[in-house]
C-alpha cells in the first residue's frame, strides 16, 4: 500500500485506488472495516515535497457506547496534505507546534505509506462518542436488557442505607 514517488512528475496526477476491508481490521481497531476502501488523490510534486489532495470512502461499523449494538457508519472524508521528506531528529529543543504543520505528515525511501493515511483518515472520521441514534436509551442498570428495543420493570431508584434513619424520620411525618 504505497505510493512510488519516483512515478510522479513535476505536474499533477490523480491516483484512484481500492483496498479490501480485511486489510485495515484488526483486534486492536475501535471499529471494523466493512466495504472496501476507496482512495481517490492528486499528487502535485513541488521539490522535495508532495501535496496530496484527496477523499476516502467506505463503511465502518462501529459499537455503540450507551447499548453495545453494531451500527454502521459511512465515511467520506476528504484529506490535504503536505508530505515532507523525513530527517533525522537532530534535537533542536522544544518547537511550538503551528496550525499549519497539522497537515504535514513525512515520507521516506521516496515512498508514501497509503495505509497509514487511510488508517489515519479512519480514526479522524470517528465520532468521540459512538452513539446508534442521537437518542439511545442504552441498556437497563439492573438487568441489562437493550432499553431500545425492549421495557422492563427494573426499579431505577437507589437508596443509600447510610441515609435509613433519615429515611423513616420523613416517613413518621
């Protein structure tokens, strides 16, 4: 999954490329790939500098954090970025971080890392909070029974025992 950069000239070029799903899943991802990926970009070479421009499209499915059900979720997310040949560190100190160098990732031995920009895109295409629908009732304290699809008759009230007395002083009233 790399961009011979030795194929691009001086001009623009425009790049479409697919990957299957199963090549960006693993254990460790939040999400699962569910469609293939498709990756479309211009390559526009200034120097030693590459400007991607681009958008990437497929499918996930993610895990809902109120109800833990499966859901898909499209992504379609475009990218631009600046790819910068990778130096050594050569340990100039602290440098403040601009807004600029946010889209600035590196390259070397004259190749791009496509997969790292598609895992990349992936986990800036999700949300902070994966929710089913906006209005998920997630699931029953009690006895964990899906709220969405099913009631039950659990009582939601707690009572701290610490609080008893305090308790049935209000109730002689």
């Amino acid at each position: 999954m790399y961009l011979d950069l030795r194929d691009v000239s001086e001009k623009s070029e425009c790049f479409e490329r697919t990957y299957v799903a199963s090549a960006f899943t693993s254990a460790k991802e939040d999400y699962l790939v569910k469609d293939d990926v498709s990756l479309v970009f211009d390559v526009r070479k200034i120097q030693d500098k590459y400007h991607l421009v681009g958008r990437l499209v497929t499918n996930l499915e993610l895990i809902c954090c109120r109800c833990l059900e499966a859901y898909p979720r499209p992504v379609d997310s475009a990218f631009d970025l600046l790819y910068l040949p990778q130096v050594r560190n050569n340990g100039d100190g602290e440098v403040e971080v601009e807004e600029t160098a946010l889209a600035v990732a590196f390259y070397h031995d004259e190749e791009i890392d496509l997969g790292q920009l598609v895992r990349e895109q992936l986990y800036l295409s999700l949300p902070m909070k994966p929710l089913c629908v906006e209005n998920c009732l997630g699931l029953c304290p009690i006895c964990g029974i899906n709220l969405n699809r099913d009631n039950c008759q659990c009582s939601t009230t707690w009572h701290d025992s610490r609080l008893a007395g305090l308790r049935s002083a209000l109730d002689k009233r």
